[in-house]
C-alpha cells in the first residue's frame, strides 16, 4: 500500500475520533449539569421545628358560655376542657347550610348560647376542618370569626358571624340537643372557670374582657435558630450566596437575584422576581392558607417547644399582596409584642415564595418569675376606652395578651412574658393607652401599632 494511502486512513481515523469524542462530551454536558445542580439543592428543616395542620393553628380565641342563671359569661380555665370542648365541636356533624342577613345582632339577646371566637376571620371551607362535613354538603362561600350555637332557639342551632359583615352563615348539627348537653357538662366542670365583662365594641359585637386576671412576670430561657438553614432553605444555589454588612449593622445574603437579611431577632428574605401578583390567577384565601401551611411544614417551620404554640393571626389578600400571619402563644394566649419576636409572615405571590419573615429567637424552659406588675382590672379598661384616650377611636377587640422583652439575670440573657391588655383599632392590636395617674400607679405601656 502505498505510504500516501496509509497517512490518509490514519488522518481520516483520528478525524473520526476527535468526532466521536467531542460528540460524546456534548452529549454528556446537560446531565453533568443537571447532576451538578441537584447536589448544590439541601433539603433544609430547621431544628427545633415541627408541622401544624390547619386545625392546629386555628384554636379558638374565646370560649364563651352564657346562661341566665349566671350573672357574667364564663369560660374554660384549663387547657384540657378548652382540648375537650374543641373535640366535642370536632364531632359535630354539620348539614343544611344557608346564608341570612343579620342587620342587628339578635344572637346576643338570646339568653342562653355558646360562644367560638377566633382571632381573625377564617374563610368558610375551614369548617371542614373544624367540624365533620360529608364532603358533597353545599358551604356558601363568605368569612367569619365566630361561631354561635343558640340553645332553645326555633330556627337556628348554629351561626357562623363575621363582625364586619351582614351575611351570616347558619347550618344544622345532627344530635345538637345531646351536643349541647355536652359542652355544658364540660363548662360545668370547671372548678374556676373565667367569668368575663362585656364591652359592646365599635361595630357593635361583644367583646369579653376577664375578670380573672395574672399579674405576674415570666422569665424564659431561649435558643437562636441557625441562620445557614434558612439559607439553605431559600436560596436554590447555597453555594453562590455572598453576604455583606449593611450600615446598620445587619448582614445581607444574595445570589445575584434573592435576598435575606439578618439582623439577630430574625430573617427578611425576598425574590424581588415574584413581587408583581397576577390579577387573573388569583387564588381562594383558603387555598392561599393551605399553600403557605404547606410550605411552612415542609422546612418544619413552626419552631416553638410546649407551652408555646402558634395560632393564624390573620389572613389577607388585596389587589398587590397575599399575607399570612401567625403568632406566638404561650398557653393559648397571644404574644402581640415584640413582632419580631413573636410573628411569622409569609407573603405568597402567584403560588410561590415572594417574601418570608421568620424569627431567629426560640423560647425553652421557664427559669423563674419576675416582678408583679401592674395590670388594670376588666372593669378600669372598660372606664379607660369610655375616656378621653379612646374618644372617636376604632375598638374591634380587646385581649389580655403579652408582651415579651429581653432581660438580664443572674443566669443570663433571659426573655420576659408581661400581662397586657392589647386594643384592636384600624391597624391592629397596639397597647391599651393608661391615663396619666394609672402610669403613675404602674407601668406606662407605649403607644402605637405592633
């Protein structure tokens, strides 16, 4: 063969080869990159966290009996009648559902009913949640904050109200007489059940103000939440995250497009991408409650340790935003401050992340008791909001909640959980407004929106 054919089929091969080689590694750079993708993903749960189904964090606010053989309204004191009642409810099985308009609230003239109040308005389809609903019963659609169950009335056995609106939902319970009879065996047995006051409130529901009254400081210990988890959690490529010092001291993390910022108490993360809402995908705010639940629960989100819980504080939805709220209890009552502290706040966009606000402070075991301070009486907030302070001003509701600060002891760092009453206006709940001689008699609270 002569030695120019033998150069041209050597030449040819390695031209093949090159070919082949470089094909293959063409064909091989999408899985490598997918591969390399996956790997930089960390399932990320934060420590300490556990999952709440909706039921968990839709615990009644107020349970309220009133009976003419009574002088005040009563309630349950102690958290296991609280637990049997709201499994009593649990049992009920709820049919003919229809809506009617209230213009007055009659309800309240009937002497003799039961009262489940919630802390903000839940949308209807949670009655599936709360109470057994064959699942082809008709609910009409519409919110409401509480349920009332009328003893002895000829039309109605249970109203579902809404304060801020006309329509009610009303509905059946099969066995409601037996079921009656139950909560009343359950309130019944409360040794010292929580007698309340009444004050008819700015849209002309009642509002319950207790009597019995706790004056004493807690003391808690408490952990930080590792803030790689949350990058971990948030970010799709950890490993690109860069962070940064901001002037006033807080660090920033960004991937080039999403951000969290840290400040101590808790972090802010933000897709700016996913801000704009789309108006013609707009979801239920049930399904927006059970999306953001969901995404809660998959990272273990609810981070807290018994006595302490979460309950939904608020659902809403307008033309630019969709929010949920939920905020830290400590034995079923509400800790309305410090936020930061205390909330954690979701926005969802177009049925995704678009901003994220979580606490970094976890409380554990109570290291003791701090100094009694001063709380009005039932019957001295109801002479303050009738005074000069609350003149012309929005009262929607009144809680004896806490407020929770950071101290130094002998220990320690420690947090505070102090008694105090909470009023409901225009822009949430804010501390009651004391006069100027009750400040001087105790603790002045600060005014202004929390």
């Amino acid at each position: 063969m002569p030695i120019e054919h033998i150069k041209s089929f050597i030449l040819i091969l390695l031209i093949s080869s090159s070919l082949m080689l470089t094909f293959a590694l063409w064909s091989e750079q999408p899985n490598y990159q997918m591969s390399t993708e996956e790997e930089d993903l960390i399932d990320a749960e934060l420590d300490g966290g556990t999952r709440l189904s909706r039921r968990d964090v839709i615990e009644p606010f107020e349970l309220i009996r009133h009976d003419d053989r009574l002088e005040t309204p009563i309630g349950l004191s102690t958290a296991d009648r609280r637990t049997r009642l709201t499994e009593a409810m649990a049992n009920l099985s709820l049919y003919n559902f229809s809506k009617i308009t209230m213009t007055t609230p009659w309800y309240q003239e009937e002497a003799n009913r039961v009262e489940v109040i919630y802390q903000t308005a839940l949308p209807s389809a949670v009655i599936t949640d709360l109470f057994n609903v064959d699942v082809e019963t008709y609910i009409p659609t519409g919110d409401f904050n509480r349920v009332v169950f009328l003893e002895g009335h000829d039309m109605y056995q249970l109203l579902f109200v809404n304060d801020t609106d006309d329509e009610v939902m009303v509905a059946n319970a099969q066995n409601f007489s037996q079921n009656m009879a139950l909560f009343m065996q359950i309130f019944n047995a409360e040794e010292e059940p929580y007698r309340y006051l009444t004050y008819e409130g700015t849209r002309g529901s009642l509002i319950y103000l207790p009597e019995n009254i706790t004056k004493q400081t807690r003391l808690f210990a408490y952990t930080e939440l590792d803030q790689d988890d949350f990058i971990n959690l948030l970010f799709s490529k950890p490993s690109i995250v860069r962070s940064a010092y901001t002037y006033g001291g807080d660090t920033n993390y960004i991937d080039g497009t999403r951000e969290m910022i840290v400040d101590g108490r808790g972090i802010e993360f933000t897709n700016p991408t996913n801000e704009p809402l789309d108006q013609t995908e707009r979801i239920s705010s049930y399904q927006l409650l059970d999306q953001v639940q969901s995404f809660i629960n998959a990272h273990l989100g609810f981070t807290f340790r018994e006595p302490f819980g979460y309950q939904l504080s608020d659902i809403s939805q307008t033309a630019v935003s969709n929010e949920v709220k939920y905020i830290l209890t400590y034995e079923d009552t509400p800790i309305f401050y410090d936020r930061d502290l205390t909330e954690i706040t979701v926005r969802w966009h177009n049925e995704s992340l678009y901003q994220y606000y979580h606490p970094l402070i976890m409380l554990l075991d109570q290291r003791g008791v701090g100094q009694t301070t001063y709380v009005p009486s039932a019957e001295t907030v109801i002479d303050i909001l009738d005074g000069p302070n609350y003149q012309g001003t929005a009262i929607y509701d009144v809680v004896l909640g806490y407020r929770l600060t950071e101290q130094s002891d002998s220990q320690g760092q420690v947090y505070a959980l102090t008694p105090t009453w909470y009023v409901k206006g225009v822009y949430g709940y804010s501390p009651l407004v004391l006069p100027l001689e009750e400040s001087k008699g105790g603790m002045a609270h600060a005014m202004g929106a929390n």
